[in-house]
C-alpha cells in the first residue's frame, strides 16, 4: 500500500537542545499516556481495591444520616451503630 502524503515527524522539538536521556523520558511518558488511555477506551476493567483497602468506607453518610437521631432517645440512638 502505497502512500503519497509527506512522512512527517511524531514528535518534534522546537526550542533548547535536549539530550538523548531527555528526549527518551519524553516518548516513554507519551508512550504510557497512549496505552493507558487506549485500555480506558477498550473498556479495560481496572480491579477494584478490597473492601479494607477502599477509602470510600470512611466517608461519612449525607447531612441528613448524619442528624437522623432526634427527640426521646436521641442520645441513646446516636451511640448506636447505623
């Protein structure tokens, strides 16, 4: 298959002259923002954390969980677990 557009560079530095170590820390950065960004679009199930791992278990509820104990026995109630 023959292609007749100009082959044009990937990547191309306009200013400075950086050296070789530079410039590969460049494409590897590129190059891993690539793959994790074509895993995201294949649909790639990341795994979720374990349950003791999850920060999310520390979160507390909404405003309104957090003032439900109210009138006789309130103070009894909001020692109790939810």
């Amino acid at each position: 298959m023959s292609d007749d557009r100009p082959e044009r560079p990937f990547l191309q530095i306009v200013r400075g002259e950086p050296s070789a170590e530079e410039v590969a820390a460049l494409v590897a950065v590129l190059t891993a923002r690539a793959r994790a960004s074509a895993q995201a679009r294949d649909g790639a199930d990341t795994p979720r954390p374990s349950h003791w791992a999850d920060r999310s278990r520390l979160v507390r509820g909404t405003a309104a969980e957090a003032i439900a104990p109210r009138g006789p026995g309130a103070w009894k109630a909001a020692a109790l677990p939810r």
